[in-house]
C-alpha cells in the first residue's frame, strides 16, 4: 500500500454481495481491497434489507477497515416504516436512506423503458411484476405534505444520531424532507446522487439544500458508466462548492470497477482535468465523510 489521492477515503454508497442480485463483490473481498488501498472504509448500501449486522461481521475480521451499515426505506422493509428504523439504529445502523427502488417515478420509469436502457436494479421491479406482485410506491407525501410517518423516522434519526439520505425523490419532495430533518434536529444530511442521470438535482435545487445543512454526493458511476457528462458534474461540484460535496462510486455492478479503482479515477481526473487541487478532493472522500460519520 502506498499513499495516493484515495488514501483515508470514505465510500459511502457501495454494493457489495451477498444480494438478490449479482455482485461483483461480496463485503469481506471488498475490505480486503480498502485495507490494500489505504482507504478508511465503505457503507454497505442494499435496496432491500438492513446492512447493519453485516457491517459488525466486516468489522469483526477486518479492523483496519470502518464498514457501516445502511437502511433504505423501501418496500421490503414496510417502506416509511418508523418500527424497523428504530431497530436498524439499535443493531447500529449509521445512515438511514429514503425510498430508491420503489418510488413511484423509478417504478414508472423502469416499466417504461425498454430492458437496455433500464438501471440495474430494474430487473426485480420486472420480475416482481411478471410474478404477479403488485408494485405500490412508498408514499412520502401527499398533497405536498409529508406524511406522519416521515416525521417519526425523522424523530428516531435523531434519537440514534444517525444519518439522513434521501433516495430517489423528486426535488420538490427532497425539499420537504430535508427542510422537515433540520427542524427535528437530524443533524446530518446527504442528498443522494445529485447529478445521476435518473434522480439528479439542478443546481438551484442543491443549493437550496445546503441551507439545511445537507452535503451533495456525486456517484462516480454516473460518470464513468457515460450516463452523465464529466462537464456536467464538475459545473455542478463547482457552482455548489467541493467542500459542501461527497463523492461515492455507487460500484458493484459485475461488469464496473472495484469502488477503489471507481473513486480513484474519479479523483484523478478531477485534478488533472477539471483543476481542482487534491486537497479540495480529499474534503469531498476525507474530511466531509468523516465529519458526517462525527469522526
């Protein structure tokens, strides 16, 4: 190992395996490579089931390596569900994302899209359906009100001190919410891949974010998978400011990079083709993370 632009750096939007999908990785090989790269660790993102316990089994066998779980409120969890967030915090769950998979706009969009344009999630969304499944929206609002049930996640973020991401909501909606978590006092804020071509943000949208505290992350997939221009994310980082930004990779696709290899090509290129200095990138993986995680 030696140091690089990625050394001390934090993934905090990664997929390993084992999951009801293919993966390129499982958690303990993953680890492997952050301990090798000299990174500091990596959250384990599934859209369906709690990361903490796997989390604590990671961190038990390599402890070189900070691993934190995740859960994201969608339907195989009871979607906006106040009961498993408590749990999620008292297994030590560390971050608590909106609804992805199951909103209403990425079941609608998936349905509508012919199979090689879909994301690669998308394939439960369709094999669910063919099985007959009813696919219901997790509801976060309605009549552009959030519903109860958001503000008592939000009460028990709080009472865990864990941290917020938002999912895959439409702007207005993640307006709502983020506006809503610093009145009850969540303390920390991601507003999840701002720039993705799916459930990205325009600028004014971001930076109306900012006034509640939230950090912007930037997923290097969007980049490095051609759905969104290099350009476009580094006006974005640049009109927002690289010191209020996150960068994850959102890797773990069989066909992508290791998020080592994702995050440091990101990184390098923001350097040497975009001018920002190292420093300022190693706030968006380093000191911003960390600084969320209360490190």
């Amino acid at each position: 190992m030696k140091d690089s632009i990625i050394t001390g750096a934090y993934d905090l939007h990664v997929h390993p395996g084992p999951d009801v999908m293919p993966r390129k990785f499982d958690d303990f090989e993953l680890a492997e490579r952050v301990v090798d790269s000299g990174m500091a660790g990596f959250a384990i993102k599934s859209h369906y089931f709690c990361t903490a316990d796997r989390a604590k089994l990671v961190n038990k066998n390599f402890p070189d390596c900070h691993a934190i779980g995740m859960l994201w409120l969608n339907n195989a969890v009871g979607g906006i569900n106040p009961f498993a967030v408590d749990m999620a915090g008292r297994a030590g769950a560390k971050i608590v994302g909106f609804p992805t998979v199951d909103t209403e706009s990425s079941i609608t969009k998936t349905l509508k899209q012919p199979p090689e344009k879909r994301a690669f999630w998308a394939r439960i969304i369709v094999e669910m359906q063919n099985d007959g499944i009813e696919l219901r929206p997790v509801v976060v609002s309605r009549d552009g009100k959030l519903v109860p049930e958001v503000y008592e996640v939000l009460d028990i973020i709080t009472k865990h001190d864990m941290i917020l991401a938002t999912g895959h909501l439409p702007p207005e909606e993640c307006i709502l919410l983020t506006k809503a978590a610093k009145e009850r006092k969540v303390e920390r804020i991601i507003c999840t891949h701002v720039s993705a071509a799916g459930a990205g943000y325009a600028v004014e949208y971001q930076k109306e974010m900012l006034q509640y505290g939230a950090y912007m992350e930037h997923t290097t997939q969007s980049w490095s998978s051609g759905k969104v221009p290099f350009e476009k994310m580094v006006s974005q980082i640049k009109e927002v400011g690289i010191e209020h930004c996150i960068f994850g990779t959102d890797l773990g696709q069989p066909k992508n990079k290791y998020p080592d290899e994702g995050l440091y090509d990101f990184c390098t290129e923001l350097v040497e083709k975009a001018g920002f200095s190292e420093t300022d990138v190693r706030k968006a993986i380093v000191d911003n993370p960390r600084a969320l995680l209360g490190e």
